[in-house]
C-alpha cells in the first residue's frame, strides 16, 4: 500500500512538473510574442473643429493620448482666437485698426516677421497684408455665407483699387527692440500660416509629451507627419483632384508635412464665374495661373505658405517655382486651370517607397 502511495506521488510530480513546464512554455510564447510580434503601436483617433476647418488627430503613444489631444486642440483654438484679424478682440484686428506703433508679444512678432520673411522669398506671391481684400471679396466670414453663395458680390474696379494702395507686404515695420509693428495702414491677415503654425505646434505638444510618438494631425487637407505609421512604414496620402471627388496622385511620407491650395473650398460662383479666397497680390482679383498646389517641406509653416504662393504663382512662373522652392526645401505638385500636372523634380522622391 505504502508503495502504491509513493508511485501515485511520483506519477503526480511529474504531472504537476509536466504542467508547469507547459504552462512556463505558454508564458513565455506570450511574452515573445508580445514584444517582438505585436503590433507596437496601438492608435488613437480624435476630431475637433478649429480654425474654421475639421481636424483630425491620429496618434500612438507611451503617454495618454486623450490629454495630448486635449492640449492640442485648446492650442488650436488659442491660436484661432488670437489671430482671427476680423475678430474685435483678436491680437491681429487691434493691430490692423491701430495708429503709428503699435507693440506686441513675441509669438505674433515672430510669426509676422516670419511671414514678411516667405512673403520675401517669394517676391510677394505670399502675401499677409491682404485682409483689405480679403474682407472685401467676403471671404472674411466665408463659413457665414457658405450656405447661401448669392450674399457674394464681386467688387467694383474701384473698390479693389483702393485696397490695393493699402496692402502689400513692403508697407508693414517692425521694431526689434520694443517688439512693435506698425501697419501703415495694411490690414494683416495669416491665413496662409496660422495653419501651418497650428499644425507645428501640435507636433511640438505631442513630441513634448512622448518623443517617439508617431501619427499624423492634419487640418482641412494639410497633414503634419508625427512618425511613421507604426513606427516604420510610409503614410500613404492621397493628393485629391482639384476637379473631381478622387485623388489624382499619391505620396508617401515618414515625416514632414504636406499642405494644398485650392480653388474648390472657398469659393463662390457668380455668373458661372468661380470666385475663390486666394488673392493675387498683383491684381486684387481670385489668383487663375492654377486650380491646386500642393507642397511638400519639412515643416508645416513652409509647406502652408509655399503651397499658397505656388498658387499664386501658377504655371506662368513656373521656372521661378521650380528654381527658388526647392532651394527652400519645399517640392511642388502644381495642376494648372487646363488640369495639366507640373512637379519639381524632387516630388517624385515622394511618389515611391524605397
């Protein structure tokens, strides 16, 4: 009997042995598994409304994705509020309906003396002294009107005549010792960067928070890249024809940003005529060298502003876009009114996966 006992044991130890070994081996597949064959980046999606348009935020993280898109987007209406220059109480409106000097905090002299900068760089096709023209054309409360395109008018010869002597990037000032900017009478608008700002500073708060984040935040078709899509591959954007409800090409990012101007967003129709929000500085009127351009840099501020100055530009200065962009680390993907394709020659970098 006593020997039965101790076999029974014996054959239990080495059940229980045999078990523990199994269970271990389960253990340690799950383990292996997990670091080496999961996927390492679980993302997050949020959607906000700011700075007149949807943006999105995708985002993987070792931090917690939800403050990180709370801080984002209080940010982002920060800045909406601040700089909407038709705003009574907006930083910008008080500058524009100042007399003589007029003294800021640093972020807005920055950001205005980077805009005369890009405005420089290409001879005034940016431009952020048109609020006159803009607010003129009606494109001040655009998202107002958009229901109801008849409140639009097209303004008189005259009228855009007279906005013209009050704008132009050379009229504007600036003090770099007290920080002040006089005007002289130029109403400035950054439209054609405080997106790109916005898009800058939510990939600043997010690498803040987590330096190997990755994602992307992109706001009414311009996309800042956080990080590779799980670390590694390519995020694959689609360029959308300006013409259609499809995408007429495709590029493939692991960083940077890209950014489209556009006629097909803003815009009314008057007469069968397409009026859009884009100014030519030269004419006052709706700039018609292009109907899309699109601009890849290495950051969002630059691919915003260079993206509207390549419209502005259009195929008729199209050697001029070719030489001085690429030079700024900027690539241009340009679709002339006739939908013919124009690209520098470093866009097609972005058009393969090596």
């Amino acid at each position: 009997m006593r020997k039965r006992n101790r076999q029974d044991l014996n054959r239990f130890s080495k059940v229980a042995l045999f078990s523990l070994l199994v269970l271990l081996s389960i253990v340690v597949v799950v383990i292996v598994t997990a670091v080496f064959f999961r996927n390492p980046k679980m993302y997050k999606d949020f959607e906000h409304f700011s700075l007149g348009t949807y943006v999105h935020l995708k985002i993987a993280t070792k931090s917690n994705p939800d403050l990180i898109a709370k801080e984002i987007f209080a940010e982002m209406d920060r800045i909406t509020n601040k700089y909407d220059p038709y705003k009574k109480d907006s930083i910008l409106y008080k500058l524009n309906h100042s007399d003589g000097w007029f003294e800021v905090d640093d972020e807005t002299f920055a950001l205005i003396e980077l805009a005369l900068r890009y405005a420089k760089n290409t001879e005034g096709a940016f431009d952020p002294t048109l609020g006159r023209l803009i607010d003129l054309w009606g494109f001040s409360n655009f998202s107002e009107k958009l229901s109801n395109n008849t409140d639009f008018q097209i303004p008189s010869d005259i009228e855009i005549k007279n906005a013209l002597i009050n704008s132009g990037y050379e009229k504007v000032e600036l003090d770099y010792n007290r920080k002040a900017i006089k005007t002289n009478g130029v109403w400035i608008d950054l439209g054609g960067l405080a997106k790109g700002y916005a898009l800058e500073r939510a990939y600043q708060i997010a690498k803040a928070a987590d330096q190997e984040c990755n994602g992307f935040v992109e706001a009414g078709g311009d996309i800042r890249i956080l990080g590779p899509k799980f670390g590694k591959d390519f995020w694959i954007i689609g360029i959308r024809n300006p013409r259609g409800s499809d995408s007429i090409d495709y590029i493939y990012l692991k960083s940077g940003s890209v950014a489209t101007s556009g006629d097909y967003e803003r815009y009314f129709v008057k007469d069968g005529v397409r009026y859009h929000h884009i100014i030519d500085p030269k004419t006052g009127y709706p700039s018609n060298g292009a109907i899309s351009a699109t601009v890849i840099s290495n950051d969002a501020i630059s691919a915003d502003a260079f993206s509207t100055a390549a419209f502005v530009l259009g195929v008729k200065n199209w050697l001029f876009i070719r030489t001085v962009f690429p030079k700024n680390n900027s690539e241009v993907f340009l679709v002339s009114p006739d939908q013919e394709i124009y690209k520098t020659h470093g866009f097609t970098n972005y058009e393969k996966i090596y």
